[in-house]
C-alpha cells in the first residue's frame, strides 16, 4: 500500500512539473492511478477523489461554476484599485532576460545566445580620440577649487559632440549605443564625477531623448542640432519640495488657456512651477518641464477632459517668468540648482509632441528613464569600483605596517576581496544591462541595475576609505579616493532614492511586469464580469498549472540540490554547477511570489519588507547571470576564475538569504515555515565566500593580473606622477619592477643583517654583501623616494 501511494504521488508530481495538456495530464494520472489498484486494492479510496477533481477540471461548465467564478470573484474584491501613474508606469518600457529568472523556468538556451555588447569601429574611434583628449584635460582638484568644470573642459565637451551621444547623426548627434554611452561615460567619471555628471544628464533624462522619441518635426528641427553641438545646454525639472521619488505626485501645475503669444493669440498654458535639485540648471538654455495639466475649458477639444494628467513640454531657459540660475551645494561641484516660474504662458505647441501628448507624460518619462537608470548612474558605480580596484589594490602594495604590506593582513583582505569582486561584478553588470536596452527598454532590469551599482558603489569606496585611511581623509591634488567618496550621496538618491526603488519599484513593477500570468489576470480583472470572466479563465487555470508545477520542481531541486536541472549547451565545469543553482532560487523565488500574491494580494504593497527581499532575490540572481556571461566571454584565467567564483558566490548566498529570510517573516508563519520546507528541505544550500577564496582575491589585487588588466583598459589611468592617481600608479609600476631586490633589502634590514640604521646606507650596504646589485641601488633608492611621496597628504597655508 504505501509503495502504491510513493508511485501514485510520483505519478501526479511528474504530471505536474511537465505540465502536459489538461485532458492528457488528466487521461495519465487516471490510467496509472487504475493500473495500481490491480496490484492494491485500496488504493480505489484515491481514485474517486482523484476522480472528483479531474473532473471538476476538464468538465467546463464544473470548472467554471465550482472553481474559476468564485476565484474571480474574491480577486475583482481584494484586488486594490490602480492609479492612472500606476497603470502608465506597469504598461511602460519591456522585459527581457529578467523575466525568465522569475518565471522559474530559466531558459538557458535563450541566455547562450545573447551576445555581449561590443563597440563599432565609430565608437571606439571616438572612445580612443575625443574621449582621450577630454580625460587628459580634468584635473578633479582643480574642478573643486573652482567649483566648476574649466572654460577648456566645457569647450571639451560641446566641441567633441559629449552632449549629443543618444541624438541621431541625421541631427548632428553621436547616435551611439547604450554600451557606447556607458564605457564614455566610465571613463570620464574615472577621471572626474563631476565631468560625467554634467556629460551624463543631456543623455539621459533630458529633453534630447524625449524629443528624439516622442518630439514632433517641428520640434525636433527646432532644438536636435543645438543639442548636440552643445550650443544649447538641457536640464529636465522633475523633482521638487514635494515630489522626489514620488514623482507622479508633482504639484506644479499647467491650465490651457488662450493667451498672448508673439503679437497673436494662441491657445497656450499657463504653468506655475516650483523644481529642486535639477542638474544643469544653473547653465541651462533649454528647460524641460514635468507638471499636471488641466483643461477647465475643453481648449483640446475634449469638453468631457478636464485633468490631463502629467505632462511634459520644453521651453528656453530665457523665456519670460522662467527663473534659474542659482545654484545648490550637493558636495560635488556640478551644477545644479532650482527652476522656478509663476504664470509663465506657453504655446500649447511647446508640449513634446504637441498636444497629441498631452497628459500622456508619466509614461514618456518612465521609458527615458532607463538610460539614467541602466546606462549612466551604474557607469559611475562601475568606474569607481575600478578605480577603487586599481588604486586602493596598488596602495595597499606599497603601505607597510608591522614590516608587512597592509594588503596581506587578513583584516584587511577581508575588504579588498570585496572591492575586487565588485568590481568584476559592477563591469559584468554593464555588458548585460546594455545588452538589455539594445534590444527595448526594461523597466525593471534598469531599476535592479541603478539600485544594486550605486549601492556597490557606496559600499566599495567605503571600503577603499577603510584600506587607506587618513590618505583618503585629507582632501588635496593628492588625493584619489575623496573625490569619489563625497559624490557618493548623488548616485544613491538621483533617479529614484534607493530605499523606494529597492522596497517598491524591483518587486511591485517585477511581479507585475515578469510574472507570466500576473498582468494578464489584472487586466482581466477590470473587464466587465461576463467579458472578463471568459477572458480570466485560460488565464488562471494557466496560472494554477504554473504553481503546481513550480512547487514540485521546487520539492525536486531542494532534494537534489537542483543536479539534474537544465543548463545552457555551452555550460562548461565551471559555470554548470552555477546555472543549477540559479535553477533552484528561480524557482523558489517564483513560488514565494506566488505564495505572497495570493495570500496577501494588495497588502503586498504595504509589505515593503517583504517585497524587497523578493527583489533583492530576483536582482542577486540576474547579477549571478551576468557574471557567467561576462566570464566565458572573457580570456580564461585563474584570476577570472577566482574573481568570478567569489562574485558568484555573494550573489547567490544573498539571494537565498533574502529569500530565507522571507519565509522567516511571513506574516502566516505556518505557509512560510512550510515555504522554507519545500524551498530549502536540506537547509542552507549556499554559503558565503570561504576565507581561502578571501585570501587569494586580496592578493590579487595587488598583483598584475588579467582582471586588472580589463578593468584598466576601461578607465583613465594617469602616469602622470603628479596626478592624484598617476603618483599611484607610477609608483606601483615601479614597485613591481624593483619588489624583488626590495623584498631582499626588507627582509635582511629586518632579520638584522645590515647594520647601517640610514636607509640608504643600508642598500650599500646590501650591495657590499652581495645580497642586491649594484643596478638595483638607484631604481630602489627612486623607489624609496617614491614611496614616502606616495604616502603623504596635502596640507595648505590657510584654508577657505
């Protein structure tokens, strides 16, 4: 009897996970569930419930009145109602690679053949010339003295096409790739935050994408060209005093009315604006505007249309009633400021698009948000990971405490294990999130790229800080890690603060957008009852299919620890173990989801704890994806391994820590007690990155390796030896041709074999007693000089 049961609940569990057709899933469990009561007799009290539900299942008119319409029913109740900025924001922009991470099922073939982000012929010309030429002309000390970019610098960057990367080249622009945009935007920031800020607005969230778009002809003729020759300078205002994060709550309002334009009268609008912390106000020539708009008259041609909601419309800087030109102190010199205007009157042509778009600007803004998002706030992250790589890794190599580089101290290796994996991590992320927006604009992978790259980056540079100390403390020309360190607030708040796109966008957009039946359903749920209960059945009974067959694979995985799982077809040792484990969190993080949104339905929304660690889970599992994608694209190398192992590593322990936690604090703790069961039925899976791992990777960075290699050949590193990192760089450069004699002289000072107390006379010395050669004596006495150079800070007459 009981082997009957082991072989009948196989047979519904394997039915389940391949999911056949209904009616042959159905014909199958019956036909082997009639087969074992030939051999057992009483397995017949199985059979007729069995029974009883295949056909409740495959009877239509059953399944509709027993199943499917009380089920519509408690969902068109439970389901909370959705805001016009809601829908426009869930409707906006794609998917791609991360919606298959949530379904659960990953398919891996699909993953193989995306193909990592290269640049053109075009864009490395440009990467290798202008790009150069503007590096070689920042000095980010001097950028803080002034507290603005130099006259040169700016000529820089309209002279060479900085401001037009994303216009079309039949506009004068650039017209480069996502990819393109990052690397560009990379390397300026390796050399000045507050360059690539001010290069990176005008390609990001500033009017040249929404007229590139969205823009009528007329408009696109009008302002195209000076954009990108730089002549006219952007800024969008969408922030202000009440609506940061909450952007579709902004206040600022514009009312269509008739008014006096250019000696006629024109229908227009009459805006009343208040913007904060806009960048590029202060220099601004062209402004664009988010605001709500209102029709109390029916102007449009709507008389039943009074709010139209948010709309953007784009206006000179020097238009009357515009005020700007002040200037905030955000802690880094790049210009930013508020823009202001009371009963300012514009044509209602001024809107982008013209009046077609009125109302219709939170979506505009939600799918030009992706270049911000995915392209220019994680190329500032991803540059100062390398950075932090490059000269922390090479501080440490010179730094000596207690007769010891302070690299191979284990406290502290703690530390650059980590900037050395995130710095792999945050290059990886850039190939797939670019990749990604070459092909749409994915709403959610941008928001997980913004998030995840700023907050590596705040925690690298830490870090760094940690490693070097009151060299990175005290602010001057010499100075490599400062700069970086007090930009840090600018990227985790811009573009969405951090804590809400964590808690509310990566989940609440991520369920909806990725789930494979989720919006569907909603959809459906809106529908009129008899219209939209026809549509919402195949919709949920593929839903239920989903579940069912999710929970057995996850049952499956935990028990096997996911060995028997698909991989992609050019898995090789090294990734294939690593593809089978995200088969086991994919599932798992699909059956939470599913668990969560049908038991809490809409108060998910107020469960930001919980959703989070739902998209903490889907982010760290998509980082996973692009370290494997990086690293077989890569040369294979030890290095890259290790990198890659410990990247890969920390990624999937968070992930299933985020989701160990979730089931932690379910709010029904039996089902999150039973979710952790089915999820994790042999305990922890994955642990965190073991000390040997640590060790190798903080001794990496100290050495020459290929992991360097790349990340220097995507940064600007100066040899200058007056240069705040050049005086780095040199000196390790020179370190590494001369540690071998130096090591020798370290080592016999130390063991007391040279007796000279003087340094110099110590090499002599050494040279005497053959244990160096007398070409080593100059390069090592450079060294020694170079050495205590490299460690000195700046100090000032008077400061102020």
């Amino acid at each position: 009897m009981l082997l009957s049961i082991v072989l009948y609940l196989v047979l519904v569990a394997a039915v389940l996970m391949y999911r056949p057709p209904l009616l042959v899933g159905s014909l199958l469990v019956i036909a082997g569930t009639l087969l074992l009561t030939v051999f057992e007799s009483g397995m017949w009290w199985l059979l007729l419930p069995t029974l009883a539900v295949l056909a409740i299942l495959n009877v239509p008119e059953w399944r509709r009145r027993l199943l499917v319409a009380p089920v519509y029913e408690l969902l068109r109740k439970a389901m909370p109602p959705m805001s016009d900025t809601e829908r426009e924001a869930l409707e906006a922009g794609t998917t791609w690679w991360e919606k298959d991470l949530f379904s659960g099922r990953p398919d891996w073939e699909r993953f193989a053949a995306i193909r990592p982000p290269r640049l053109t012929e075009r864009e490395q010309s440009f990467m290798d010339n202008e790009v150069e030429q503007l590096c070689s002309r920042l000095n980010e000390w001097d950028v803080q003295e002034r507290q603005d970019l130099s006259p040169e610098v700016w000529e820089s960057l309209r002279k060479f096409g900085f401001f037009g990367l994303i216009i079309p080249e039949s506009f004068g622009g650039r017209d480069f790739s996502p990819y393109a945009q990052s690397r560009i935007m990379s390397k300026i920031a390796s050399r000045s935050l507050t360059a690539a800020v001010t290069a990176m607005v005008p390609n990001s969230l500033g009017p040249g994408e929404l007229l590139v778009k969205y823009g009528t002809e007329e408009q696109k003729q009008r302002w195209l060209p000076g954009l990108a020759d730089g002549s006219e300078l952007p800024c969008f205002g969408l922030t202000g005093p009440e609506a940061g994060s909450d952007a579709g709550a902004i206040p600022d309002l514009g009312v269509v009315c008739k008014g006096e334009f250019e000696g006629s009268e024109v229908i227009g609008l009459r805006l009343n604006f208040h913007k904060r912390w806009i960048t590029l106000a202060p220099v601004a020539t062209v402004v664009g505007l988010a605001f709500q708009l209102r029709d109390p008259d029916g102007l449009l041609g709507d008389p039943d249309k009074v709010d139209y909601g948010i709309t953007c419309a784009l206006l000179p800087a020097d238009h009357p009633g515009v005020e700007a030109g002040r200037r905030h102190n955000p802690g880094a010199p790049f210009m930013n400021g508020p823009v202001m205007g009371r009963d300012v009157f514009i044509p209602v042509d001024w809107i982008i698009g013209g009046p077609a778009m009125a109302g219709k600007g939170w979506r505009m803004l939600i799918e030009c948000l992706g270049a911000g998002r995915g392209v220019s706030l994680p190329s500032l992250a991803t540059a100062s990971a390398a950075m932090c790589y490059l000269t922390v890794g090479a501080y440490a190599r010179i730094r000596r405490q207690f007769n010891l580089e302070v690299g191979k101290f284990e406290g502290v290796q703690e530390v650059t294990a980590e900037i050395a994996a995130g710095a792999y991590t945050l290059e990886a992320m850039r190939e797939l999130v670019t990749r990604g927006l070459e092909e749409g604009t994915p709403a959610v992978l941008t928001a997980m790229a913004k998030y995840h790259a700023t907050e590596r980056m705040r925690v690298l540079v830490n870090h760094g800080m940690d490693v070097v100390g009151g060299r990175g403390i005290q602010l001057g020309p010499r100075n490599f890690l400062g700069p970086a360190y007090h930009s840090l607030p600018v990227a985790i708040t811009v573009e969405g603060a951090n804590i809400l796109t964590r808690s509310l966008m990566i989940f609440g957009q991520g369920a909806i957008r990725c789930h494979p039946y989720l919006i569907d359903e909603m959809e459906s749920l809106a529908l009129e009852p008899d219209e939209g209960l026809d549509v919402f059945e195949p919709i949920f009974m593929g839903h239920l299919g989903h579940i069912a067959s999710n929970a057995v694979r996850l049952l499956w995985y935990g028990l096997g620890g996911a060995l028997l799982s698909p991989v992609p077809g050019n898995a090789n040792d090294f990734s294939r173990r690593w593809y089978q484990r995200i088969n086991h969190l994919s599932v798992a993080l699909a059956t939470c989801a599913d668990v969560a949104l049908g038991v809490l339905g809409g108060e998910l929304k107020r469960r930001e704890l919980l959703s989070a660690r739902l998209g903490d889970a889907h982010s760290q599992m998509l980082i996973a994806c692009s370290i494997l994608k990086y690293h077989v694209t890569q040369p294979a190398s030890s290095a890259a391994d290790a990198h890659a192992a410990y990247a890969l590593q920390q990624a999937l322990y968070s992930a299933q820590q985020a989701l160990l936690a979730y089931c932690d604090n379910f709010p029904r703790r039996w089902l999150g007690l039973l979710l952790r069961i089915i999820s994790f039925p042999l305990g922890r899976a994955l642990l965190p990155p073991a000390d040997n791992l640590v060790r190798q990777l903080g001794d990496l960075i100290m050495e020459p390796n290929p992991v360097r290699e790349a990340l220097a050949a995507h940064v600007y590193l100066s040899k200058d030896p007056e240069d705040a990192v050049g005086r780095v760089e040199t000196t390790y450069q020179l370190l590494l041709s001369v540690d071998e004699a130096w090591q020798t002289v370290l080592h016999a000072r130390d063991k007391g074999e040279l007796e000279a107390e003087d340094f110099d006379a110590a090499l002599r010395e050494a040279v005497d007693k053959g244990l160096i050669r007398e070409q080593d004596l100059e390069p090592l006495r450079e060294y020694d000089a170079r050495r205590f150079d490299c460690l000195l800070t700046d100090h000032f007459e008077q400061l102020g």
